[in-house]
C-alpha cells in the first residue's frame, strides 16, 4: 500500500491527471458501491454481485450530484499530496512498529 501511496503522489503531479482527496472529515453522503460517471450520459454502478450501466437521466443526475459532492469535499494540488504522503508515513510508522 505505501508504493500505492507513493505512486498516487508521482502521478497527481501529472499536467492531464485532476487528483483530489477528500479529507476523513469531509466525507460527504455516499452509496455503499463504487461507480463511474461518464460525462453527464451514463454511470457504471459497481455492486457486490455485478456491474450495470445506468442511462436513465435522473438517475444519472442523482450520481453526478454525488460525485460532485464529493468535488466539493476535496482537497486538490499541494494540499492533496501532503494528505497521501502523510498517509504514507503514518502507515510506515504502523508497519516498522509491527516487525
């Protein structure tokens, strides 16, 4: 996990990557599944048993409000990657006081 960390780090620097953060005090409403928004004309809803795409505009509409919830709620730039590398450290400190 700390290379994850450190790899999320080396690529927020990238000039086509937008990587945010969203601090764990910040967490807005969320569903229990994982999804993907694809421009405002379909969502990929993750569940435990299976992946389906939804198109229906408000349903699609009820998940771009999500995301952009989350948007709100994170943090981007410098900011961003001293959370994910204070992160890193902490989980190194976890991880030398356990060997």
């Amino acid at each position: 996990m700390a290379g994850q960390l450190a790899r999320l780090v080396e690529v927020s620097g990238l000039a086509n990557v937008r990587f945010g953060v969203v601090p764990g005090a910040g967490v807005p409403r969320v569903p229990l599944h994982g999804f993907s928004v694809y421009d405002d004309a379909a969502v990929s809803v993750e569940t435990f048993t299976r992946e389906l795409t939804l198109t229906d505009a408000d349903e699609v509409r009820a998940y771009v409000e999500i995301f952009e919830g989350f948007e709100r709620a994170a943090v981007f730039g410098d900011e961003a990657r001293r959370l994910v590398e204070r992160a890193g450290r902490d989980l190194q400190k976890v991880l030398s006081s356990i060997h």
